[in-house]
C-alpha cells in the first residue's frame, strides 16, 4: 500500500457540496479525491490492515456520503458530519465481523509494506511500521482519536464531535493512547526524539 | 508547594489545546514535579511516535468499483422511475467548466497565500537596535518570526525572540537565524551564522539550535552560541546544562564550560574555561587534529593529562569515550587520582565503558564540575538526573 505523498487536495466548498446534493456526479468525484485517501487510512488502521475490508467500507462509506449528503444541512462542518459517519461504519463493520471472525482474527499489517515506494528511508519506515503495528493493539476507543488526531489531522474539539463525547474525554483517551505507545515503542526513542 | 498535577493534561498540552495561562501552569508545574515531568516525556515520546503514522493512499481501484456500484445504482432507480440519485452534466459545460476553473485556480491560490502567510507558528521578536530584517522586510519595534523564516541582523542590530512561553533568545549583530519548528513538545531554531544568546526555562529537551556542525540540546540553561563562516561553532554555558550532538558524537556541557564543533567532525571535548591555556591548546589539537602557532605539541593527550585539575575530570571523562587502548588508560588512571572512582567502580569495567559504572562515577564527579553549590545545585540535579536520562553520553560506546 502506497503511503500518500504531499500534494494538493481538490478545495471542497459549499458550491461543490450543493452540486453534490443535485446529483452532480463531477461535484461527487470532487468530494471523493478530496477525502478517499483520509477515509481510506482510518478503515485500514482500523481493520488492522486489511485492505480489502478497508476498501470495501469506503465504498459503502461513499455511497452512503451520497445518498445522505441531502441531510447535511451546514450545522457542523462537513469533515465533521463525515468523519462521524465515517467512524460509524468503521465500527458497525467491526461488530459484523467479530460475529463471524474467531476474536483477534486480522490481516498482520506487516502484509502491507511490499507496495510502498523503494525511496522512502528505510529507518523511517522502520519507525512507521512499528507505530501501524502497535495502533492496531490499541482498543478502538483509544485508537480512534489517534487516528482523527494525527491521519485527518482533527482538533480536540472537532474529534469530541465526530466521537459525541467531551473534549475532556478525548484528552484522557489520547493520553492513554499516547502512553500505551511510548511504552510498546521505548526502544525506538532515538529514532523519533 | 506544587500546584495540582497536570497528567491529565499533557497530551492537551502537547497538541497546544490548552489556554495560555493553563499552559504556563502546567509549564511551570513540569519543571519542579518529577512525577508529571515523567509522564510527560512518556507523552512526549507517544506524540512523535504517532506523528510518524502515515496517510495511505486509498488504491486506483476504489473510484471505478465505486462508480459500477453507482451506475447499477443507477440503473436501478431509472427502472423503479426513482429519482433519488439524479446526476446533471449541465453545469459542466465548456464555457462553464472554464470560468468554474478559474475560480477553483483562485481560490487554490488564495487558499496557499493565506495558510502560508497567515496560519504558520510563530515567535515574537522585539528590535533591540537597528534594523534587523525578517524575510525580505526591515522589522518595526515588533515582529513576527514565522516558521521558514529567517531573521538576520546586519553589523548595528540586534534582535530579541521570545521562544513561546519557555523563554528569550537575543541575537547579535551580523547573525542569521531561521525558525524551523514551534510546537509544545519542540522547539528548534537554525543559527547559520553569527552569535546568539538563550536563556530557556522550561523542561530539558524543549529548545534545540541547529548548527552547520552540530545540535545543541537545551537542559535547563543559558549560553551563548557562536558560528563563524567556516561552519565552526563555540559554546559557552552560563548556567544549566547544553547537550551538543552530530550523529553518534556528544558532549555535555555544564554551566563554567565551553566547546567547540566543527563541519564534519561534531562537537569537540568539553572543557571549563578556566583550565590553563595550554590544557586548551592540545585539547583542540586532540579534537581537531590542530592548533595556532604552538609547534610543540607532540603528545597532545599527555599535556591535557599532565595539565588537568579535578574539575578537568569533566573532560577527561568524556575522553574515556573518545581514545582507546593505553591512551585510555593513561585517562583513567590520571581521573582515578584526581578523583577516585566509587567502591563499585573498577578500572576494567571502566576501560571496557562499562556504562553503569561510568555514570556512577559520573554522579560522584559532577559534584566538582558544578560551581554552584547548595540549593542551586539541587536545583540542577532537578533539571538534569531526575530527568535523567539526559540522553548524553549514555549508553554510547
């Protein structure tokens, strides 16, 4: 799986949402470059790398932004109304699958490194894939507002909305989530720090 | 009497979602709390690491599986006579499509000038003298230091930058220097040339200064920083501690000391300022492989050893690091009579940079590096052990 490169992201306004709520199919395709690559991430730290499952919930994620997208009325904004659904199907697919997958049952992330681009610094992928590694290990209560944190880049404040629960919430889930990994990953201090 | 803990917060104040003033209160509670200071570099290291989770690129494939679902969709509903999905081309005529271009090139372009004009960190700086330039500008008496930017002083200026709450840095005259990074758990400034002055109250390892021949590591201190056009630089600790650093090469250096780097080969060896000047003269040949018209500096390593005192144990100790075979012995022996080791200290284990044993002479040698004395000492040992693990020399090899 490729690991996205910095580049410049389609500008989602109110006029290309509008065009979404008329049907407009160019306004969708819009929305959907704007967000697939944040939407996809989320779904795979998730689904604790597979990437099948993970494609699969975006799409439904999509469909649903689509055919929902009339509902949105403005109130919040719309990275908030869709990080929420978004976090929604995450884990209405999670509890799908726990009825049918023996518990723990998961594509080991390591499945993922083959495709990704040779110039990236191998010490640094080093690094990344112990942090993918150990966020799969989290619940998904303390994995969450990681990934809204640090993969969609949310404020405290917007993560509480996506999550309905309080600012204060999120800071002690972050700050348990952020424990949890110094103590997987002390050994990699040198490498981050 | 400390105020109430504050590990509920320090994520909240890592990401910089506190209030000022809650954010100088946890601040100051880190500094004299050891239990919280903990925990916060605990923190600290679970930020940096999860700021190394990637954004991954969603495959080519998702759009077109996507879009059949759509069309089935589609298809579906034009049977069922639903208009519940209804798609319009007509606004993506070309006469259309050309202005609606333009305006998204617009606002694009507009989008990018103001987050990187606008929405960057950024240090205030006051014009101490002069006309000190941020950028392209000549600054006002008030200016900002954004990250990228860089602030130059000509031959009659000078500058002082506020570091965020942690503290102060003035700049002298003809010297350039560059915010690279602001954040709670960082803070780092590039000195490219010239001299500059820091005094830093805050946590160790908060305020780092890049230079072109190594890093200087804030421990809870004040120093000054010189780097001329060579790349060389020079430090000098007026209080605290500085941690100098290039790849594997590092140097502690305590307040009374001074050290010089240089392109290519790192810091040098600390020394205390008031050794002799010919101790200083063959150290720098030993560091550097030269020395100013003294032609008779054969042995560079026996001078230092026949001119050290005890508080020169300091440079002799990062000596043991730094020579090998008889001329490690040779320091050792010299430091075991200037200061001897602890009963649990043996002269093998230390030949063999036996690590737990180098830092516990460490602990007993760093009483007579220390010009302060009583409470201030304490104080430093805050700053320094509890966090201890200064990640120095430890652990190297």
């Amino acid at each position: 799986m490729e690991q996205r490169a910095a580049m410049a992201e389609p500008i989602i306004d109110d006029r290309v949402i509008e065009a979404c709520r008329d049907g407009d199919r160019e306004a969708f395709r819009l929305l959907f470059e704007a967000y697939k690559d944040k939407v996809f991430s989320i779904a795979v730290y998730s689904f604790g790398g597979d990437e099948a499952a993970a494609s699969d919930v975006s799409q439904q994620i999509f469909l649903k932004l689509m055919t929902a997208i009339g509902q949105f009325r403005g109130d919040s904004a719309f990275t908030t109304w869709l990080y929420r659904m978004v976090v929604n199907a995450c884990i209405d697919e999670q509890r799908k699958r726990r009825r049918f997958l023996p518990f723990g049952e998961s594509v080991p992330m390591s499945k993922i490194e083959d495709r990704r681009p040779q110039e990236k610094r191998y010490a640094r992928l080093e690094v990344a894939d112990s942090v993918q590694a150990a966020i799969k290990e989290l619940t998904p209560k303390l994995r969450m507002p990681i990934l809204l944190k640090y993969v969609e880049g949310l404020s405290y404040e917007e993560i509480a909305t996506v999550m309905g629960c309080s600012k204060g919430t999120v800071a002690s889930r972050l700050n348990r989530g952020h424990r949890s990994l110094a103590r997987k990953l002390g050994h990699l201090r040198n490498e981050v720090v | 009497m400390f105020s109430k803990h504050v590990t509920k917060n320090l994520s909240a104040y890592c990401h910089g979602e506190v209030a000022a003033e809650e954010s100088r209160r946890i601040a100051e509670h880190l500094i004299a709390c050891n239990r919280c200071r903990g925990q916060f570099e605990e923190i600290k290291l679970g930020v940096k690491l999860a700021e190394r989770l990637p954004q991954l690129a969603a495959p080519d494939s998702l759009w077109l599986d996507l879009e059949s679902r759509l069309a089935a969709d589609s298809n579906q509903s034009r049977v069922e006579s639903s208009k519940q999905l209804r798609f319009s081309f007509k606004l993506w005529q070309p006469g259309f499509a050309g202005v609606a271009a333009g305006l998204l090139l617009s606002a694009v372009l507009g989008a990018w000038l103001f987050y990187s004009r606008e929405s960057r960190p950024f240090w205030e700086v006051a014009r101490l003298n002069g006309s000190p330039r941020i950028g392209s500008s000549r600054m006002d008496e008030k200016g900002r230091l954004a990250v990228g930017e860089w602030l130059e002083t000509d031959g009659s200026s000078r500058a002082k930058i506020e570091v965020g709450s942690i503290g102060h840095v003035e700049i002298d005259p003809n010297t350039r220097v560059r915010l690279m990074e602001t954040k709670p758990t960082e803070h780092r400034l590039e000195l490219a040339r010239g001299k500059m002055s820091a005094r830093i109250w805050a946590p160790p390892r908060l305020f780092f200064v890049d230079t072109p021949s190594a890093v200087a590591a804030d421990l809870g201190c004040a120093y000054t920083l010189e780097v001329d056009d060579s790349g060389a630089s020079l430090l000098h600790v007026t209080s605290g501690w500085v941690e100098l650093q290039l790849k594997d090469r590092e140097s502690m250096v305590p307040a009374g000391a001074a050290c010089a780097t240089k392109p290519g080969i790192g810091p040098g060896t600390p020394y205390f300022e008031d050794a002799s000047e010919k101790f200083r003269q063959a150290l720098s040949k030993l560091d550097f492989g030269y020395v100013v018209d003294v032609p008779d500096l054969q042995r560079p390593l026996e001078v230092v050893i026949a001119e050290s005192r005890s508080r020169d144990t300091l440079t002799l100790w990062h000596l043991l690091y730094r020579v090998e075979g008889k001329d490690r012995e040779l320091v050792f022996d010299r430091m075991a009579t200037l200061s001897p080791p602890p009963k649990d200290v043996t002269r093998e284990g230390v030949l063999q940079l036996d690590d737990k044993m180098l830092h516990l002479w460490k602990g007993y040698l760093e009483n007579s590096w220390s010009n302060q004395s009583g409470l201030k000492k304490t104080w430093i040992k805050i700053w320094t052990g509890a966090l201890g693990k200064v990640q120095g020399l430890e652990g190297k090899k």
